[in-house]
C-alpha cells in the first residue's frame, strides 16, 4: 500500500515547480505539464518516488543508523525540527557548517566544548567570572546550541542525508557524494536530480508539501525503529531461553558425569587384581 496518494499531494500543493525559464532540463521527466508558466509535477511519479525512499530510510532506520535531516529554509525550518525529533534523527535548520561531513572531527569538538561549558557551568567554575567574561561564555555557549545543538548526539558520520532543497544545500549534498553517504532529496523543477541517490519529485518551497512528505518518510523511519526494539526483544528472550536451558540441563549432566563415574570405580578394581 503505497505511504501517499495523489490527492493528498494535490491538496498539499506538492505538483507546482518553479517558472519555465527557470527550469533545469534533467528534471524533464518528472514534469508533467506546463501551465500559466509555471511547470507542473507528475504527482504520480512523486508518488512512486516516496515509497521507494520511505522504504530505504525504513531499513536504514532499522539497521540502528542515524539520517540527517538538512533545511535551511525559513518557511520549512519548524517542520523539519519537529518531524526529525519525533523519530530521534539530527537536523541542521540553521546555516550549514561548511565541513560538518568531510572535517567531521572538528564538528565533533565544538560540539564538545559546548558540553565543557555546561559541565563548567554546573559545577560552579564560572562563579568566580567577572560579568564579562560569563556574558562571553554564555553568548558562546549560545551560538553553538543554535548551530550545533540538534547534531550533539551524532557520534559519527550519518548514514544517509535527507535533503530539502537540494540547490539551496549543495554543499551538503557535495560533501555527502563525496564521502559515498546516500542522499535523499526533495528536488523541484529548478533543481539538477544528478547527483541524488532518492529523488522526491516535489514543491521544495511550500511547508504543505514539506510536511506530508517527511510524514510518510519520517512514518517509515518509525516502523524501522520499531521492528529494531522487536527484534532486540527477540533476541534477549531467545538468549535468557537458551540460558534457562542450559541451566536446567546442568543437573542432569552433572549426575550423568557421576554415575558414569561410579560405573567406571568397580570395573577399575576388578582390572587391579586380574594384573597381579
């Protein structure tokens, strides 16, 4: 059963693209039609592109590796933050890090420092700053929470990047091919779908159009985890079943081993003899 239809699409206002003399030809064959000047998107085709993405991100999710959700633009900012953090993934909604893929080390400091300072903070270090300098700290400690914040639990490099707007993020989209990190997009018809891995055809611009398509992703990505909980569930009960098991059958192994035992202590002695 397929995760959207096209009538929620429609209604979402996912089939506008951008004016004709805008348009990026290599987006021709997810273009529907023409009206008014503006392209219209197949939303069948969008259709079809969303459960093939959803169903990638299910089994990423499963796998228990993390996605990275990028969009910085203003409209769709709120959106991507709520969808992302229900589902437990990063996101970067402010401006993006130039390096935050190819100098990951570095990113992983700052991120870093801006525990330092709560631990500093907590522990009573900065009672002794002048106003000043705790006004510098705090500011510091501000502008990485904004920037940084919602990636602090990214340990190591995400296995997969979701993209909005891939032309507005192609930085991000630059470093992911470079590193070989699979990347989904929601492309619209000004936008170059080369160098994306999962092409959403779709409005990138409308917070509607947005927001039903991280639902159906972000839905995919929740049955992953789940089916993930499941299986580790299975496997803990198979293990503790298997232990019970083996502790059970000790006993009786034990005093196999013993009668064996006392079997093997009179045909001993009656060997001793018939030797002499």
């Amino acid at each position: 059963m397929a995760r959207t239809n096209f009538d929620s699409l429609l209604q979402a206002g996912c089939h506008f693209g951008h004016l004709k003399r805008k348009w990026n030809p290599a987006m021709a064959p997810y273009i529907y039609t023409e009206r008014n000047g503006i392209h219209i998107i197949d939303l069948h085709k969008t259709v079809a592109k969303i459960d093939d993405a959803a169903e990638a991100l299910k089994q990423i999710a499963k796998s228990g590796k993390k996605i990275l959700f990028v969009g910085t633009k203003k409209q769709t900012k709120d959106v991507i933050a709520e969808k992302a953090a229900s589902v437990n993934m990063p996101y970067v909604i402010e401006r993006w890090p130039g390096g935050m893929l190819t100098n990951f080390p570095t990113i992983r400091k700052a991120v870093k420092k801006m525990a330092n300072i709560d631990k500093l903070m907590n522990d009573g270090t900065f009672g002794n700053l002048s106003k000043r300098e705790l006004l510098q700290v705090t500011r510091q400690r501000a502008k990485l929470e904004k920037n940084l914040g919602s990636i602090a639990d990214l340990t190591r490099l995400p296995s997969a990047l979701f993209v909005i707007d891939v032309m507005k993020e192609n930085i991000a989209v630059r470093e992911a091919n470079r590193l070989g990190i699979p990347v989904f997009g929601i492309v619209d018809t000004n936008s170059d779908p080369k160098n994306i891995d999962f092409v959403i055809p779709a409005n990138d611009d409308a917070k509607d159009s947005v927001e039903i398509i991280l639902n159906a992703c972000c839905a995919a990505i929740a049955e992953g985890l789940e089916e993930r909980k499941a299986e580790k569930a299975d496997e803990k009960a198979a293990d503790a079943q298997a232990e019970a098991e083996a502790e059970e059958k000790a006993p009786k192994r034990a005093a196999a081993r013993k009668a064996a035992k006392a079997e093997e202590a009179p045909a001993a002695e009656e060997e001793a003899p018939a030797a002499e």
